[in-house]
C-alpha cells in the first residue's frame, strides 16, 4: 500500500506512555504509537499481547491507568459524555466478527449509527446504507437479509459496509481477516485498501495475519509484553534484524518469544 503523504504536523493519533493493568496482569506497558493522518498503521502481535486493549482505550472503552492519547492533538484520556461523543463521530470500528445485531436486518446493522447518533431519517439512511454495501461488493437484496441468513465473508463485508457508513476520518479494523479462506481474506483486505484510499482516512488495523497486514499498512508495528518493540516501513519488515520481529513473522516455534505449552 503506497503511503499518503500529508502536510500535517500533528499525529491524527498519538499515544504516549500508555499502561493497563487487570489486577496483577500489566497488558499495557508505557506503549507509544503515532498514526499520521491518511496513513494505515497495523499492529501485529501474539494473541494476548494487548492490540485489544490498546484499541479500546483509543476508543474510550477502557480507561487506561496512565498514559495520554491525543485525536487531533486533543486529549481524550478522561473525556465523558458529549465530549467524548464528539470524538467517537470521527471514528467508524470493524469488529473481529462483525458484531452484527441479529434481530435487526442488514441495511439496519449498516445505518445503525447514523439513525442512533445522528438523527437520520431512516428514508435517507437506508439509501445511504445501500450505497455502502454496493461499495463492499454486495447486492441490493441482501439489505433486507438477517446476519444468521449470511456467510462469515458477507457478515464481514456488512461489518465494513457499517464501519464506513457515515463516512469517518479514522476507522479501526479488529482482526479483519479471522475466520475466513485465504481468498475471502484477501477479498476484504483489498476492499479495505481500496475504501480507505477512497475515503481519504486514518487507518488503525490489529492483526496477528500477516498477509493482511503487508496488504494494507503503510507502516507496521509490533506489540510484545506492552510496548511497542519495532516500528517501520512495511517493506522494511522482512529485512530487520530483529529477532522478535523475525521470529513472529516467519512463524517459528522456537526464538526469544516463548510460547506457554502444557505437557502431555
């Protein structure tokens, strides 16, 4: 994916010292992280490294236990309410499995958030909802389809279908490729590349596929024991010297990352 360039100063995200505890498991370690604006940047990691959690404290879901996180230059740690509201009408989530409502149909779950949160009339809402699913590559019909009526490719092209609907600066993609074929996989990865691109958005992407991620990253960065331990160039990931990087990215059992195996 080709970087766009930008004249701004100021990081669309920038995350600095951030640290999460759940008890005695510190998750979040003193992370720093810049998303420019119009870049993508991926985080890959290991299943429990914290890319979850580090989504859902740029999101204001969890309230991190130190640490800044400026959208736009603006402080969020802390923000409640309308202030808060403000900030999340930027930002347009994938969810890992679409985290569709099942009782409503699709063109609902697409304009789910433009009738919710801004008001709009549900007339204009579902047209608008029916030009973002031919956007994602799916025909008019399926819009009066329920989510248990459809595949995990098609739930996940609704997912990004809604995640775009009311056309955001930056939009976040949770493991966008799990659960699916290779081929859907790469479906929706070019669909990402191609929406995001169209879009003219910030792109924040958590994934533990590589594949993915060299597909629609300007930039990578690798999250292991809560901090990030490399940052580059996505062409640059394969010719790094380091050892954790290497390790994760070829897939190899053995290495400095050790992975929990219980004996038979």
């Amino acid at each position: 994916m080709t970087p766009r360039s930008t004249n701004s100063q100021t990081p669309k995200i920038r995350v600095r010292g951030l640290s999460k505890s759940f008890g005695d498991n510190q998750v979040l370690r003193g992370l720093d992280l810049d998303v420019d604006e119009g870049e993508s940047v991926v985080v890959i990691g290991g299943s429990g490294t914290g890319k979850s959690v580090l989504l859902k404290c740029i999101l204001g879901i969890l309230e991190p236990d130190s640490g800044s996180i400026e959208v736009d230059g603006e402080e969020v740690v802390g923000l409640r309410g309308g202030d808060m509201d403000r900030v999340r009408r930027k930002f347009g989530m994938l969810f890992q499995n679409a985290a569709l409502f099942d009782s409503l149909p699709v063109w609902e779950n697409v304009a789910f958030g433009m009738i919710q949160s801004e008001g709009v009339a549900r007339k204009r809402a579902r047209e608008t909802a029916a030009e973002k699913l031919a956007a994602v590559g799916l025909r008019p019909e399926v819009a009066d389809l329920f989510p248990a009526e459809l595949s995990g490719g098609m739930k996940k092209r609704v997912g990004l279908a809604r995640a775009i609907a009311t056309e955001p600066e930056i939009v976040f993609f949770d493991e966008p490729t799990t659960g699916l074929d290779p081929i859907m996989g790469d479906v929706i990865n070019s669909l990402i590349v191609e929406i995001v691109q169209k879009l003219g958005a910030t792109a924040l992407s958590i994934t533990h596929d590589m594949a993915s991620a060299r597909k629609i990253a300007h930039r990578i960065a690798m999250l292991y024991e809560g901090r990030i331990i490399w940052n580059g160039a996505t062409e640059e990931i394969d010719s790094t010297d380091n050892a954790y990087v290497q390790q994760f990215v070829n897939g190899r059992a053995e290495g400095p990352i050790e992975m929990p195996v219980r004996q038979a």
